[in-house]
C-alpha cells in the first residue's frame, strides 16, 4: 500500500463523518416540513424560562455547583462513592491525586455553563502545572488550562476540542482572573447495530467570545491519537478532571436540550 494511499484515508473517513451527517440533517429538515406549515399557529410554543442576570443557572437549569456543596458529584467511575476534590470559599477545588468526579446524574443533549481559574500561584508549562478538562458524556473533551502567555499544543490548549480541534481564538484570561464556558453539546447517535448515525457536535464560547462553531467531532478524546466512535448509551455522565494540578470551578449549571413538542 502506496505512503499517497495511507495519507487519503484520514479524508476519506472525514467525509464519511460528513456526508452521514448532512444526510441525517436532510432526514430531519423533511420530516419538519412534512409535520408544520409555514407560520404554522398550531407548531407548539418554546415553554417560556425565567431569565436571571448573566451567568446564573435559569430557571430550568440542573444546578451541579452553586458553591455549597459537591453533592451532584461522584467519584468517576464509582458507584456512588463521594467525590473527593474540596469546596473551599465557595469554590470547587481539585483535590491532586483524588481522581476525577463525575455527575451522579447522565445528560445528552444539553447545554453547560461553568467558570474556572487557575491560581496565581501555579506554574504552568505546557500541558504541565495547570491543566483540567470537562467532558461530556464522560469522553469528549473541552480543554481546561492556562493558555494567556502559555504556549502548546493548539488543539490542546484552553477552549480547544482535545486533540481534534484548536481554538478560532485565544480568549483565556491570566492567572487569577476567572474564565467561562458556556458549551452547546450535542451527542451522537448510533443504530442498534453499533453503527454511527450523526456524529457528535460541539459550539463553545469562553468568556463570551466563539471559540469553537458547531465543530463535528471525530470521536472520543484519544491522547496522542486519532479520536474514533465506539457506540453508547445517548445518556451519560459529565466528567471534571483532575489532572493533577489544583485548578477551581464555581458556577457550573446545565440545561437538557429538547425541542419544542418535549422531545
């Protein structure tokens, strides 16, 4: 097999990604047009939500940190054991060496609001010194570290898709400073063979600022490797890292995402 062959399969399999992907799309699009008219009275309303003033969980919001307690928190992988990083002054502190935590609950579709700060008293180098990360459905990975005069890898550094996707900007604040993430996830789906039907996707702002644009993810985060689907459940877990370095969380809320009809 020629080096020119090796090279075209990452794009051939990119395309397939796509191609089911738009396909799925068109799937949905003739299925909304066959079920509403335009300006169609009777196509339910959006159910109304009580609005708060920035960045406080809304009223439908599932609230997983509101600086009193980690009790929507497990320790990852667990059946239930207590999570084992520190609320300290109101904030969710990384315990180095107590593993990561994860939601009791599971979530899909959904859109995430947390802020996070790396103290000032942290040495970053890298991926070294001041690193975490959250995961959605407990494997695909939006970056947590210091990124403001802290050079790396573009695809793992603050606000990027871990190693499939950098970044459109650098909008990580200094040390000291807290920054916010507010994450649309949607997951992906596969038949009841296994097979992937729609890819994952994920749209990310940092402190107000587009950072990631409804980016298609190749698979689960993989370190040092190409990501790839395995089939799961459409429900699971989101997952904080402790990678070592005591990192702070604060303000951390969710919101199901269903369509208007409830579904």
């Amino acid at each position: 097999m020629s080096n020119n062959h090796l090279k075209l399969r990452p794009n051939v399999a990119a395309a397939s990604i796509i191609l089911t992907a738009i396909g799925a799309g068109a799937v949905w699009a003739a299925t909304q047009q066959d079920q509403w008219g335009i300006h169609d009275m009777k196509r339910p309303q959006p159910r109304p939500v009580a609005t708060t003033a920035c960045c406080a969980a809304p009223a439908d919001a599932v609230v997983l940190f509101d600086g009193k307690d980690a009790a929507a928190w497990q320790k990852a992988g667990s059946n239930g054991e207590a999570a084992g990083w520190e609320v300290i002054d109101g904030n969710l502190c990384v315990k180095p060496g107590t593993g990561d935590i994860a939601t009791r609950q599971s979530f899909g579709d959904c859109q995430l609001h947390m802020e996070w700060m790396v103290p000032t008293d942290l040495h970053c180098r890298g991926q070294h010194g001041c690193n975490s990360g959250v995961f959605f459905m407990n494997q695909y990975e939006v970056q947590v570290l210091n990124s403001n005069g802290n050079d790396t890898y573009v695809d793992g550094m603050a606000g990027s898709l871990y190693g499939q996707n950098p970044p459109l900007v650098n909008a990580c604040k200094p040390q000291g400073e807290w920054n916010s993430y507010d994450i649309v996830f949607h997951g992906p789906r596969f038949a009841d063979d296994g097979q992937l039907l729609h890819p994952a996707t994920a749209t990310v702002f940092m402190n107000g600022v587009l950072v990631q644009d409804h980016f298609t993810l190749w698979g689960s985060t993989a370190h040092g490797a190409r990501a790839k689907y395995s089939a799961h459940p459409d429900q699971l877990p989101i997952r904080l890292q402790d990678h070592g370095d005591p990192l702070k969380f604060r303000n951390i809320w969710l919101r199901p995402l269903t369509a208007a009809d409830g579904t």
